[in-house]
C-alpha cells in the first residue's frame, strides 16, 4: 500500500467515526445557518449525495456559492439534518442536490509518472513502431475512448487522493498512444473525440489541476450523467480526509479553466510531438517513405494542434456546464435558521407555487410567440358584428359610466375612503385612455372599489408584467387555450409563463366587467379570432409591487419534478453539530 | 360616395401614422443605444414616456423589446394594408376597421413593459392612445350607425365599391 492509500484508509476510518452529536448546540446556532436533509420518498435519507448552497438565482443552479458539502445523515446517525453556516451571508439561500446511488469503491494507486520525457518517450516508441504494435500497447482502447479499467469511483478517488499533478504511468500512456496513433497513423484530425483524449492527458500535467482535472474530463465526456457521481466522489473523498468539500466549485471552475490552459496543452503537445519525431525519424533508413510521410503528417498535426486542441477544450467545457445543469436538483429557496428536507417523490410532480420570487423558467424560454393562439378560432359572420359593435358602444358606456359615477359620488353617506375611490374612479373615466380601454370589453362593465382582503390575479411575462392594468378576480384556468381564449391574450402580449398574487387595495378601484374578443388578423393571422368571455379587473393605477403575495407557475407552463420540499423553523438539537 | 372618400382617407392617415409610429419607436431606441454606450442624456420626450429611464439594466431590455414591438407594430401595419388592399366584400371592411381601432391597445400591451402608463405626450414618443385621438375622433364621426344595420352595411358596400371602382392606395 502506498502512502497516499495509507492516508486514504486512515481518512475512510476517521470519518467512520463520525456519527454527529445528540446533545446538540445551541451556542453554535447564532448566526446565519441552515440545515438540509435529502430523503428517499419512504424518508429515509439519502446519504451518496452533495448539496451545493448558493445566493439565490431564480431556482436554477449557477448561482454564487456559499458552501457544499456531503450529506453526512445516514440510517444509523442521530442527527437528521446537516448544518450549513452561511457565514456572513443573511439572506435567502437556495440549496441543490447532486447524487449517486453507488458508494464509492475501495481503489488501487496507480502508478505516477515521475519522469514526463521518459512517459513521453514510451508512448511516441509505440506510435512509431506503427499501427500494429500500437495497437497491442493500447489492449484495444480505442482513440476517443479512455482507458476504463478503472471505475468512476476509482478514477476521481484515487484522483483526490494523490492530489498532486500526475499523468497515469500505464492508463494514460496508453489514451496517449491510441489517440496519437489516431493522429499520425490515421489521420483522424477532424474527430474532436481524438483532440479531447490528448487534451485529458496532457491536463493532468498542469500543476494546479493535476490527476482530479484528467479523471473529471476523462468520466465526464464518458458520459455527463455521471457528473453527480463524481461530485459525490470528490466530495466524499474530501470530506473522509478531513478537508472542506469543493468538488462542485472545483468542477465548475475547471469548466473555464480548461479553456484557459490551452496554452499550457498545447505546449506540452508540441514536446510530445518532438519527441514523436525523434522517434519516427529512426526508422529513416528502413523505411524511408513511410517515415516521409509521418513527420509530413507530424507536421500538419502540430500546424493544427492548438487550433484543434482549443476547440477540444470548449467541446469539454460545454459537456461539463451540460452536466452541471441537466443533473443536479433543482434549487429551492431556504431562509437562515430554516430547515429543508427535500424528498423524492413516487410520481412527477407538478411544481406550480406558491415562489416568493419570480423564478426564471416562468418567463416561458422558446415560446414562439408567431405560432397560433391557443384557442383561437374562426371568425364568423356573427362575430364580425360583434367586433363592430363593441367599437361603436364603447362611447355609450363611457357616458352611462360617468354618469353612474357622478351619482356615486352625489351621495352623502360615503366614507372618505370610498369618495376617494369614487373621485379616482371618475379621474380614470375621464382620462383620454378610457375609450379604448373600454372597446377591450366585451359589454359594458362595472366598477368596482376594492375592500381590504380583496385579491386579484394577473398572468405575466415577466416582473414587469406586475405594473401592467388588465388584472382578473379569478386565477387561470388549466390549459393555456383556456385562457387565451377566455381571456382573449394575443401571444405577442404575454407568452403566458406564469401568474401572481396581489392584494388590494391600493389601487381604489377598478373597471371590470366581461371581456371582449380579439381579432388576430392584427397580428397577420388572418380571420382567427379569442372569444374573450371572461372577467377582466381594469386597475385605475398600478398595483404595487410590494402588494405582490405569490408567484405561480400558470399549469401549462409548470415544471415538473421527482422531488418536493418542506420548510420548516430550524432546531438546534436537530443537526451534526 | 363623399363619405366613402373621406372613410379612405381615414384608412390612409392611419396607415401613415402607423408608419411613422414605427419611426418613432426606432428612434427612441437609439436615443437608448446612445445612453448605453455613450452615456449621451436621453432626452425628455423619451424619459418621459419609459418606466425607469435611469436603469440601464432596464434599458437593455426596453432596447430589446421595443425592436419586438418594432415587428408586432410592423405585421399590424402590413395586415391593415392587406385587408384594404384585397377588399373585395363588406367583412374585409369590418376587418379594417377593427384593425385601425385595435391599433392603439396593440400598440399599449405591446409595449406594457417598456412605457410608462401614466404619460400624457411626449415629442418623440407619444403615447398610443394620444396619438391615435385623431384617429379616433373621426372613426366616430363617420362609423356611426348601429353595427349590422342597414345603414352599416349601405356604408361599408360604398366603400368597398370605391376601393374597387375608383381608388385603392393598397393595391
């Protein structure tokens, strides 16, 4: 056993040990803290699993981090939660998961390459020697694969563990063969898969990457499902040895920083290809042509070799973000001194709110908007009178409307509050906007003047959707054609992504009343039309954005997701502390 | 058939305006451009008519969706110009008509959420509903009949005649 292995296995016992307390900590719960457990649906907990807590960032993970570390709660320990200090941090949080359901497995070392020229020199004699003899030193692994004698676990673990900048004695040397045969041999210049293999070897030399940097692009390009596996294993390694888990951050910074070493790659590529001359070049007298022809082929690999190992390194860094994104949790926002437990769920479940926030995905990306409205319809000979005849009475209804308000406001037994309403109302009647805000109803509406725990509700774009006037007294139906529909939306004003929650008053008061229909020939969809028919809330003024009680996925537009989480006040007897 | 020629005229000053709607709102978005990356003064025509006009992360996105309320205001336009151009019953009448009205609240939650609700003018932006008061004040003038009624459907076939007898612009 090496002395690496060695630290290894008295790290595994260490951490064994550690159980987490039972008497808990009250004096360590002052500050900014949260705790977070993550549970199997029979509420068990999922121990093979990281969290990553980050500065808010719309439910998505890519925010700033704030801490991570590896879910120490198992069946055994007496702790149920693990505590996250937040430092100075005392804002909302959003916390994620990645996770594995393997454990890691026990590792072999593998030899370190101490001498780069000779690790060079043995995989420049096989690809000299040519096709056949290279082959028979790679044991079939094929250029654009990796050498997978060892697993995943294997690969990052052992990779932690060294911790030192170090190429594989004899799995490295043999990706560097099969791909450099690739090469030179081949001439398979245009299979970025070929540019990656050398690029995962030769990081490995970059000091301040290292063996961690190779395995992580090495698994990853394997198959980027696997990111949470090697987060979990990083972590875990980290985390036995005693040392603050970072795998997350250290794979999100190696995203760019394998884009910023192309230049070290390259340059350690130019060596190896020295030296793959040399080698070639011995040959000369025995068979002359052929060896004109590798060092030509030579040259053109070097010619192309940073271009190509600079695309290679952005392939890497985008199959890195891909994996990042596709397979963690989403992030559900926690407060200090809160608890969450995340669940998975037996059934998909649909996540429509109630978000304190605007969260990203409610702005609906790649709605096309140039599409038909869902539920539109035909225009028919009715209809055209109807269009024509909510234009000609909309002035009729503005007369009846202020003549109704003048009355209102004649009365001698109003409140102060409900005469305000009734001078504001009068105001917004008699503003020059008020004639086609009436031709948008469908009849002549009423007004309304808002009681306390009155609530309105508004589909929207986006939070500037909030100052908008045209409010409805019931939440969205289920489907999006529904709405459209009944609502008669044009998909240019609103893609539809989400709705809030607001309480008034203020503003006063409204205009409300049934909805008019939409005519889509203005906007070139000729001859459809929304039928409107339902209740809109015209607001005399904006509804303050603080008056804003919840934002809700609208039903069509709703993620959906395996897991559900519950948040509760934070106790002090209740984590690893 | 005086009336139906200056119903046509109507259509013609509201296309133009239209248009020229269209101008002003590319002009107001390089007045933006201007402040985003030379930090030149917006002027007060387009303070006026924007939400926050001292945002620039507001005005990166104002720049943005007025170019969509560019193309909105665009087909609108091209779809009035269409129905008058291949009129050839009274319901495409009607549905010029319809579209001229519409204009100012196309226009109004188009741009939701890049102008401020409350202005009342502005020399480079004026709001929709301002603009389109002309507009609206003669379209009441002569669409006063009871819609369907004999007398609708008597002026809307006079119309229709004159755009295919005498004079269609849009053709």
């Amino acid at each position: 056993m090496t002395d690496a292995t060695h630290e290894y296995s008295a790290a595994q016992e260490a951490a064994l040990s550690q159980g987490g307390s039972t008497g808990g900590c009250a004096e360590c719960h002052s500050g900014n803290w949260i705790h977070v457990r993550y549970e199997y649906p029979n509420e068990g907990p999922v121990s093979d699993a990281i969290y990553v807590v980050q500065k808010p960032n719309n439910g998505e993970p890519g925010g700033e981090i704030i801490a991570e570390g590896v879910l120490s709660v198992t069946e055994q320990s007496q702790h149920q939660f693990v505590h996250v200090d937040l430092g100075n941090y005392n804002g909302e949080v959003e916390v994620f998961f990645f996770d594995d359901p393997t454990e890691p497995e026990a590792i072999q070392e593998p030899a370190p390459v101490t001498d780069e020229r000779a690790w060079y020199e043995k995989a420049a004699t096989a690809i000299a020697q040519g096709a056949s003899d290279a082959a028979s030193w790679t044991g079939g692994v094929l250029a654009g694969d990796f050498n997978e004698e060892m697993s995943t676990s294997q690969i990052i673990t052992s990779a932690v563990v060294t911790a030192i900048p170090v190429v594989d004695q004899v799995a490295d040397v043999r990706d560097l063969i099969a791909n450099g045969k690739a090469l030179v041999w081949d001439r398979r210049f245009n299979e970025i898969a070929v540019w990656v293999g050398i690029f995962a070897c030769l990081i490995g030399l970059v000091p301040s990457l290292g063996s961690l940097a190779k395995g992580v692009i090495k698994v990853i390009w394997r198959n980027a499902g696997e990111i949470g596996r090697v987060l979990v294993y990083i972590n875990k390694a980290l985390f036995k040895m005693g040392k603050a888990p970072n795998g997350y951050r250290f794979v999100r910074k190696l995203a760019d920083d394998v884009v910023a070493q192309v230049g070290f790659v390259a340059g350690k590529f130019d060596e190896f290809l020295e030296v793959l001359a040399e080698k070639i070049a011995l040959a000369r007298n025995i068979m002359p042509g052929k060896v004109a022809e590798a060092l030509k082929t030579l040259e053109l690999v070097r010619a192309m070799g940073a271009q190509k190992l600079d695309d290679a390194a952005h392939a890497i860094q985008r199959k890195i973000l891909q994996g990042i994104s596709r397979f963690s949790s989403r992030a559900y926002s926690v407060l200090p001194q809160q608890s969450i437990v995340v669940r998975r769920a037996t059934e998909l479940i649909i996540e429509m709110g109630p978000f304190p926030n605007w969260e990203r995905h409610m702005g609906r990306p790649g709605f096309n908007r140039a599409e038909m409205e869902a539920g539109a319809r035909q225009i028919d000979e009715a209809a055209d009178v109807r269009f024509k005849d909510i234009q000609r009475m909309a002035p009729q209804w503005k007369d009846e409307i202020v003549a109704d308000l003048n009355a209102h406001a004649a009365r001698t037994d109003l409140s102060d509050v409900e005469r305000q309403a009734v001078s504001d109302l009068l105001a917004a009647a008699n503003s020059p906007r008020f004639l086609g805000t009436l031709r948008t109803f469908g009849s002549k509406p009423s007004y309304r003047i808002f009681q306390p725990g009155d609530r309105v509700y508004r589909v929207i774009n986006d939070e500037s959707g909030i100052g908008g006037r045209f409010w409805s007294p019931e939440k969205p139906p289920k489907t999006e054609a529904e709405w459209r529909s009944r609502d008669a939306v044009l998909n240019d004003w609103n893609n539809g992504g989400a709705y809030v929650v607001a309480d008034v008053p203020p503003p006063p008061g409204a205009f409300e009343g049934e909805i008019g229909p939409q005519d889509l020939t203005q906007v070139g969809k000729n001859g459809m039309m929304l039928d409107g028919g339902g209740t809109q809330t015209f607001m005399i003024d904006s509804v303050p954005a603080n008056s804003i009680r919840e934002y809700w996925y609208t039903e069509w537009n709703a993620p959906t997701s395996a897991l559900q989480a519950a948040r509760n006040a934070g106790k002090w007897t209740e984590c690893d502390l | 058939m005086n009336e139906a020629v200056d119903i046509v005229e109507l259509f013609k000053r509201a296309d133009r305006m239209m248009g020229e709607y269209l101008g002003k709102i590319s002009e107001t978005r390089e007045h933006i451009i201007e402040k985003l990356q030379k930090n030149v003064e917006l002027p007060h025509g387009v303070r006026v008519a924007l939400k926050r006009p001292d945002d620039k992360a507001f005005l990166v996105k104002a720049h943005q969706d007025l170019k969509e309320d560019i193309e909105v205001l665009t087909i609108h336009q091209n779809s009035f110009k269409r129905e008058l151009g291949a009129a050839t019953k009274i319901t495409d009448i009607s549905r010029a008509e319809i579209s001229m009205m519409n204009w100012p609240n196309n226009a109004d939650r188009s741009m939701e959420s890049v102008l401020d609700y409350d202005y009342l003018e502005s020399d480079i932006l004026p709001p929709p509903h301002v603009y389109w008061q002309t507009i609206e004040r003669d379209y009441y003038k002569y669409f006063c009949h009871k819609a369907g009624s004999p007398e609708d459907i008597a002026q809307a076939t006079e119309i229709l005649r004159y755009l295919n007898t005498v004079e269609n612009p849009w053709r």
